[in-house]
C-alpha cells in the first residue's frame, strides 16, 4: 500500500529531522551559559548578526520538546490509523520515547532530558486532571461515589500494605539478595506503586469502550486514590526519616489523622474554588472575552494551594472540577464554553503525549538502572495478584449493599486495568537518595511496571474485553427483525426504567436537587440563566442551533443556500464520505442513499458490506447482485435510522473528541412526534392531556419569543403565501401540503385552536411565527415522505378542525 | 426511612403480590413509594396523564405503547397491584430456580417477558402482528428521513425473516424463533429489581 510506505518515510524523515536536532541543542545545551552581556571583550568589527543561543536557551528548547511531542503523536496516530491499532496510543508513544532517548543518549552519552518531578507534577499534570474533572459525567460519577471511595481508600490501603509487607518478607526470606532496606522503605515503596494512575487509565480505556458504571469506577479510584496516596507516601517518608524506633502509637495516630486531614482538607479546598470560579463567571457578562481563562486560572490555584498546605493537590482540583462544570457551564457565553473545552483537550492531549514520551525518554540513562531480578519480579507478581484479591474482595462486600451488583466479568476488567503510571515514577523519583539508598532500585522497578501495565496490560486490554464478551452474538449476523427488536427493547427498558424512576437513590438525588435549585443556583448562576433552565426548552434551543449549523455547512456544499428553495431532495454527493473504491464498485447503493443526512454519524459501509457480500465484484450475477443490494440497504437503513435509546447515548469519556449527544436531531424528531401525537390524542380520546399542552405552549412560545427576531418573514417566502393572520384552520382550500411540512400546518392549527390563558397573556399569536418551529433541514430533505406519509393525516385533520374550533372558541 | 412494616401494611395484598411477583417486600414498598410520587392527585390509581407527567418519558419514541401496556383494554386507570403485576415482567431472572413443572411460569420468564414485548407490537390483539403494525412500529422508530418505500421495504424483509408459514404476518411462535439467539433475559430487565 503505498499510503503506508509514504508515511513510513515521512516517519524516517522526521526521526532523521529530530535527531540531528536534538544532536544540536544538546551539545549547545551543555555550553556553559554566558554572560549576559552579549558583546565579547574582544571585539574586533561590527557584528552584524550574531547566534545568541543561550539567550533563548530555556525557552526554546521548551517549545522544541513540545513540538517533537506533538510530531510524535502525529506519527503515532497515522501510524494507528493505516498500520496497526494494537498497541495503544500511549504505548507508542513510549516507544517512540525510546527512540528519542536512544538519540539523545547518542548524542551525549548522558540523559540530558529528563522527566523531572517538578514538571511532571506541576506543568503536565494539573491540566490532564482538570480536562478530565470537568468533563466528568457528575451524575455517574456520584451516584457511584461509595463505591469509588471504598476502592480508592481501602483497596489502595490494602494494595500498599500487602504489597510492601509481601516485598519485606520476600527479602527477609532472601530472595533478593543484599540489599540496604527496611520494613519501612518497603512499606514506602508499596504505597507509591499501588497507586493507580489516571493517566494511563484514561489512555488505555479510552479505546476500550467498557460501559460507563466500569469506567466510572476505575476512573473515579485513580482519581480519588490520590488522596490516600499521597498521605501514605508522607507518612512512610517521614517515618523513614525518623527511624524505625521513634514510631509509636502517637505517630500512627498522627499518621491516620492526617489522612483524613489531607483528604477532605484538599477536596474542601477544591469545592471553595470551585464556588469562586462561579461566581467569578456569574460576574463576567462585560468581559466574556477572557471568561475562558478564568476556568484554568482558578483550577490551577486550587490544585498550587493544595501543594502549598501539604494538602492533596490532585483531589483539589477535580473537585473544583467536578462542582463548577454544572455552574459555569450556564454562566458563560458559549462561545466561552466552547473555548473552554477546546482549549482543555488541546492541553490535556499535549500534556498526556508529554508525559508518556518522557517516560519513554527516561528510560535511557545509564545511570538509574539498578536490576534486581527477584525485586522487579516479584513487584510485578505481588502488585498483580493483590490488586486481584483486593478487587474481589471489596467487590464482594459492596454488592452487599448495592442496587446494582458489579458483575463478574467487570471486576475482572477492573483489576486488570489497575494501571500504574507517570505518578508512581514522579513519586519514586522524589525520593530522598540520602534516606533511600536504593532510590535507583525503586526508580528502575517503577519504570518496568509502568511500561509493564501501559504497554502490555493496554495491549491485551482490548482482546480481553472482547474475548469476555464473548457471549454477545457477533453483530454481523444480526438479522433485521433482531435489531429492529433489540432496539425496541432498548427503548421499552429505558421507558421503564423512567417509570420506575431509579428506585433507591430517589430519595437522596431529590433531596439534593431541591436543596440545590433553591440556595445554590441562586448563589451561583446567573439569574437570566437560572429562567431558562427548562429542561426540554434548552434541548429545543441546542437544536434549533445545531440545526443552523449544519444547514449552513450543507448550503456551503451545495455551492449555495439556494438549494433550499427546489424541491427536489437536497441530493447529498455519497463519494465525499466514503472511500471511492465502493463508489467504483456500487454504484447501485450511492444513487439510492442519496437522501441521507449530513449530521449522522459515519457508520462506514464497509462494515456491511464486508459482513454480507464477502467479495464485490463486477463478475456478480446481476440477480444476487440486486438482492444483496436491497438487503444491504435495509440494513443500512436500519443501522443509521433507527432511534437511538438512552443506552447508547453513552457518557464516552474520551481525549480526543466529544460526541456526547450527536444524535440530537433524534430527539428533536421523537419530540415533535410524541408533541404531536398527544395533540392528536387530546383531539380525538379526550385523555386528561392538559398539560402537556401546556408544555407544548410554553416551549414553543419561548422559542418564538427567541426567535421571533430571526425568521418568519423570510420563511413565509419559502412556504407560499400565506395571509398573515388568518387561521389556515378554516380555509379549507389551502394547497398548504405542497408548501410546508404538514405537521408544521397541524401545529399551527391547534395553537390556533384553544390557547390557554396563560397563553394569551404572553405573545400575540400569529401562525406566522409559528413557522420556525419546525428545523429547516427536516423540511428540506426527504419532504416528499412527509407528504406521503402525512398527507393523510393531514386531510383528516383538516376535516376534525372546524367542528373542534367552533366548539372552544 | 420510617417502620417498613407499617408500610407494608397500608398496602393491600402484599403476600399476594409477593408470591405471584416474586419481588420482595423491600421492593415492593420501593415501587409502592414510586407509585405513589406518580400519582401526585393520590387517587389511589394512575392513569394515561401521570404517566405523561414523566418527564424523561418524552424522548422515548415508544412511549405510548408502553405507556397502553399498562392499561387493560378499556379500563383508564392502573392500580398499584396492575403496576407491580407488569413491573415483574422486568424482575431478572431467577437463574436458580428449581424447574417445577407444575407451578405456573412466574411472571418474570424468558417467554412471558416475550409475549410482554408482543403485545407492544401487536396492538390489535390478534395474536399476530401484521405487516401494517409492523410498518407502524418502524414509523415509530425510525426517522424522518426514511421514506415510505424504504419503511415498506424494511417491513417486507423483517417479515420474510421471521415469517415462517408464508401467512404475512408474525405470529407468537415465529417472534419467539426469531429471536432466540438474543439474549432476552438481560436485555428485558432492570437489574435494581432483583
């Protein structure tokens, strides 16, 4: 494939390009810095140019490493993307910082760059903690919370004790060797591995799509556990200071108090921050421009002030995370909000590659590795099968006591991804060598382990899942009455679920919502905002807004807005979104998809088409060829139509996109159907519908009130001539199905019909303003189905209207 | 979270519900607790209004039909036992239960489970669910973007999948074959109901 040798020489050409950087840089790298005075002593002549390399020294080769990082990640992506995708991004990444290191190495025969603690914990992982914290699906996240805080506190407690009491024993029992430590130093070094690393987490399960209570729980520990952690790390430090005789039951108790202390102190700390983040947004209405900042300003106090109180730095700022997302979401101008998370991910991503390649980079110092087979093994062996037992363990206590049981097959997942990472090396490597002689002992093992589970657990990772998962039937060889059932199931479990409405943690999330709607957001959120907080008006309004987005980008396609206005389909050109080899090969299906949507997800055909027609070719009977064809479509079809349930609108924590809602316009479309069909049922079955009606008005009056600005003249042009005030209701001969939608037509009448008081109060009514219901691209795509299926429905309407009006009006 | 006895008591037939459901009376105060936070007039019973109330229910595209399971045909109000009658039909499976031939399936089996999901379909009753209410149901599900031809085409190919004696329509036995490779156990129910 001559794709993948181009990018192979690309890749050896940027190696080559870097190397002979880093040889430059690092050789001037050691010049001893000069004087600031830039003109030598002995100057002979003018010098019209000169190379001040030490005056731009620090900072470029700053930005020279976050630049080889961000080539680095280029090449591995490319290289996931059109060699292999079996080692995860942060395993390749690692790799690459071996060959790095390797260069560098070569160049100076000395490590000259280095992941310092300092940086690492002060410059790279304050933002990966925040992206994550504040992209957090909060409903998750606290509703798993006992669970999250029993692994965290315990299961860490209990992997550091086990593993440093198994270490010591092992070395009493001599299977190490000489070596000059003691209990405590043991007990020191299980605390800093047993912490699981949300870094790596995040890096690994981000490809591994678990369900989202899985997820929550391993990330939400390797978040929290950093409070334990860090305690832990302390205390055994400080008590190898010490010295073995001086601990007594004073100091442990000291040592318990702390934790709880460092724990709720840092998350305290957070929750203050976050608050004054919100009201810092609440105030920015002038200056929206620099809104954005504040959110990583105040993230990044609230994790420096926690290092300042020896408090957990890492707990401070998720919490502060964690609570303000909800506030200064609202408070902000969206296009602050969409900054704000831009700007995130693009920290957060550079940050993580920062990291990994570094710890690649490390690796190559001749100077820090010390092996001792027994140590190194048996940490791997000992964090391994504790982390299993303690999983289990704790597992078992908790489905005690909860609603939900964690399965089987998760917990396996669960211990498997106890990942170690970059904050076990940043720790290992703040070791005091003085106190800790075998310093480069520890720091060697921390790196094996970290390269262990990032690279090896997150390659078996996916296999894993799916190999566990092997019980769920393959998804080619669903038949289309199987997935058009498994989706209505979907759908009815949710609805039942709704209906049960989460029986058991009701009581406290009401009692929380309630508290909070009256004291909190009084507080914290903006009092224009806090009115429009109506849950379906702002799903009607992200809509309405999404909707204008992609008209515009369709428009832009179509060469210009003009498309609109005929009407036929707007005819979508099928090649520009799949590979064109299909399009060679099926020319059939392009002219029948060619009513399909912008606005929905790429689900590449090759998936089905793989599955059913093994090969294509031009050689197939023209028979088989129709008939794969049609059951092709039908699948296809199915695949991109069908409605999507709650299930699958999964909180995907991801790095590197956000598609938290993509199939928005679903939900529009299922709420203008139920919106209608309850008109239609308050119509004929008389049911008690009432308000529901009065959420249909409301919303739609809200929308109108927005809208009522931008539209309706224009969109009166698009729908024929309507006269202005007149009720369509009683002018029978309108040819109005031609013109527009149908249901728009249907909703216009019934808000003509019986608007309530409150309704009148409000707007004056036009039908007019009505119009703008309804998103543009329904209406332009596809309006012959609506005339065909609605039609009917329409008439019918048309007929039921005069008697109805007459009788309430 | 008060005496749960005296609660068990305000509610009627509870050794019956529990028998017949399987639930325990945990749960069922648990649902009864619901039930009551829906019927927000206290009437003692719900009707179609309570159910539209639910606000997370809107953006189910087969919200009526759930919403008419839980009717009987012609009655308007679902009392507390009906609730927790059709809520058992989303209670796990009991994995080790001992195979007793002669008491009568409980509620919360595979097939029962199924015949709750036909009658979704089958609004008609007829026992069979016919290319028109399939055609109905893909309406519901799918969106607007679809035509009429495509829906009829999917209908046409769902039926021909699973229509096994060429009568143009699905009947009870036909569903059950079509889908037995899924797993209707884990798909059909709530696990907070165990």
């Amino acid at each position: 494939m001559s794709n993948s040798t181009y990018l192979c020489l690309r890749a050896v050409f940027l190696v080559c390009f870097i190397h002979l950087l880093i040889q430059g840089l690092s050789a001037d790298a050691n010049v001893v810095q000069s004087p600031r005075n830039r003109l030598e002593p002995n100057l002979t002549g003018l010098p019209i140019v000169t190379f001040e390399w030490h005056h731009v020294q620090t900072p470029y080769l700053v930005i020279i490493w976050i630049f080889v990082a961000a080539l680095a990640k280029l090449s591995v992506i490319e290289l996931n993307h059109h060699v292999t995708s079996v080692i995860p991004e942060s395993g390749m990444l690692i790799i690459v910082g071996f060959i790095l290191g390797g260069m560098v190495w070569g160049a100076d025969k000395a490590q000259t760059f280095k992941l310092l603690p300092t940086t690492f914990f002060f410059y790279l992982l304050p933002q990966i903690i925040l992206d994550a914290s504040y992209f957090m699906p909060n409903k998750l996240f606290f509703s798993n919370l006992g669970a999250i805080l029993i692994y965290a506190i315990f299961g860490t407690c209990w992997n550091a004790a086990t593993v440093g009491l198994s270490l010591w024993g092992c070395y009493e029992a001599g299977a190490m060797g000489n070596l000059d430590i003691g209990l405590l130093q043991f007990l020191l070094f299980g605390s800093l591995i047993s912490a699981v690393d949300p870094v790596a987490v995040i890096a690994v399960f981000e490809e591994v799509h678990v369900n989202e209570v899985l997820f929550i729980l391993v990330f939400g520990e390797s978040l929290l556990n950093d409070g334990v952690t860090v305690v832990l790390y302390n205390v055994f430090d400080a008590f190898v200071a010490l010295g073995g005789p001086r601990i007594d039951a004073t100091e442990i108790f000291k040592g318990i108090f702390s934790f709880v202390v460092v724990a709720f102190g840092g998350s305290f700390l957070g929750v203050v921050f976050a608050i004054l983040l919100s009201l810092l947004t609440r105030c920015t209405k002038h200056i929206q421009i620099i809104e954005a900042g504040f959110v990583f300003v105040m993230g990044y106090l609230a994790y420096l002030t926690a290092e300042m109180l020896s408090l957990s730095a890492i707990l401070s700022i998720t919490f502060c995370g964690v609570c303000c997302q909800k506030y200064v979401n609202s408070n902000m101008d969206e296009k602050s909000v969409t900054t704000v998370r831009h700007a995130m991910k693009v920290l957060a991503n550079g940050s993580e590659t920062m990291i990994f390649l570094f710890l690649g980079i490390t690796a190559i110092d001749t100077e820090i590795w010390v092996w001792n087979t027994g140590f190194i093994l048996l940490t791997l062996l000992f964090m391994f099968i504790y982390r299993i037992i303690g999983v289990f363990l704790f597992t078992w206590m908790l489905n005690k006591f909860r609603l939900v049981p964690i399965e089987v097959i998760d917990q396996v997942v669960m211990s498997y991804g106890g990942l170690r990472g970059a904050v076990a090396y940043g720790l290992a490597a703040m070791l005091d060598k003085e106190k800790i002689p075998e310093k480069n002992l520890m720091i060697s093992t921390t790196l094996i382990v970290v390269y262990f589970t990032v690279i090896i657990q997150g390659i078996t990772m996916k296999p894993l899942v799916q190999w566990l998962k092997v019980k769920r039937a393959a998804h080619s060889d669903l038949k289309l009455v199987e997935k058009v059932n498994n989706r209505a199931f979907d759908h009815i479990l949710a609805a039942v679920e709704d209906i049960c409405g989460r029986i058991g943690d009701n009581w406290w999330t009401r009692g929380w919502n309630r508290f909070e709607e009256k004291y909190i957001c009084r507080i914290l959120m903006k009092p224009k905002v806090r009115k429009n907080k109506d849950y379906l008006f702002n799903i009607f309004h992200k809509l309405n807004l999404e909707d204008a987005m992609n008209y515009v980008s369709e428009g832009e396609r179509q060469g210009s807005l003009a498309f609109i206005r005929s009407d036929e389909a707007a005819n979508i050109d099928f090649k520009k979104q799949y590979d064109s080899e299909f399009a060679d090969v099926m020319p059939d299906i392009m002219g029948d998809m060619s009513n399909y949507e912008f606005g929905i997800e790429n689900v590449s055909i090759t998936s089905i088409v793989k599955d059913t027609i093994p090969s294509i070719s031009r050689d197939i009977h023209g028979q088989d060829r129709k008939n794969a064809v049609d059951d092709i479509n039908a699948h296809h079809l199915l695949q991109q139509h069908l409605y999507r349930s709650r299930k699958h609108h999964r909180h995907k924590y991801s790095r590197s996109h956000f598609g938290i809602n993509q199939s928005e316009y679903e939900v529009q479309e299922i709420f203008q159907r139920t919106m209608r069909s309850r008109l239609e049922s308050f119509k004929s079955a008389k049911m008690g519908v009432n308000p529901a009606k009065k959420i249909t008005k409301h919303h739609k009056k809200d929308l109108t009130h927005q809208m009522s600005n931008g539209h309706p003249e224009g969109k009166d042009h698009l729908y024929g001539d309507e006269a202005g005030i007149e009720n369509p209701a009683f002018m029978p001969d309108m040819e109005s199905p031609t013109h527009s939608p149908p249901w728009l037509m249907e909703t216009e009448m019934d808000m003509a019909v019986a608007p309530s008081q409150r309704a009148q109060r409000r707007l004056p009514w036009t039908p007019n303003r009505m119009r703008r219901l309804a998103p543009m691209r329904i209406s332009t795509c596809s309006t012959d189905s609506f005339l065909m299926a609605d039609v009917s429905l329409t008439l019918e309407e048309h007929e039921e209207q005069p008697q109805g009006d007459n009788e309430e009006m | 979270m008060g005496s749960t006895s005296s609660t068990l008591l305000k509610i009627p037939n509870v050794e019956e519900l529990v028998q017949e459901t399987g639930f325990s009376p945990a749960h069922i105060i648990r649902l009864y607790d619901r039930f009551k936070v829906l019927d927000k007039e206290g009437r003692g019973h719900l009707c179609p209004k309570d159910f539209g109330a639910i606000k997370e229910l809107a953006m189910n595209p087969i919200r009526d039909r759930i919403i008419s399971a839980f009717f009987s045909p012609g009655k308007e109000t679902v009392d507390f036992y009906t609730f927790v009658k059709i809520m058992a039909h989303f209670r796990p499976v009991d994995k080790d239960r001992p195979k007793d031939p002669n008491s009568p399936e409980p509620i919360n089996s595979r097939s029962n489970k199924l015949k709750f999901a036909f009658q979704l379909y089958d609004q008609d009753k007829d026992g069979k669910i016919s290319r028109d209410e399939l055609l109905k149901v893909l309406r519901d599900m799918l969106g607007m973007q679809v035509t009429e031809e495509q829906l009829e085409s999917i209908a046409d190919r769902t039926i021909q999948e699973a229509d096994l004696d060429r009568d143009d329509a699905i009947s009870f036995e036909e569903f059950r074959k079509s889908l037995e490779k899924v797993n209707i156990d884990h798909k059909m129910s709530i696990r907070f109901l165990r």
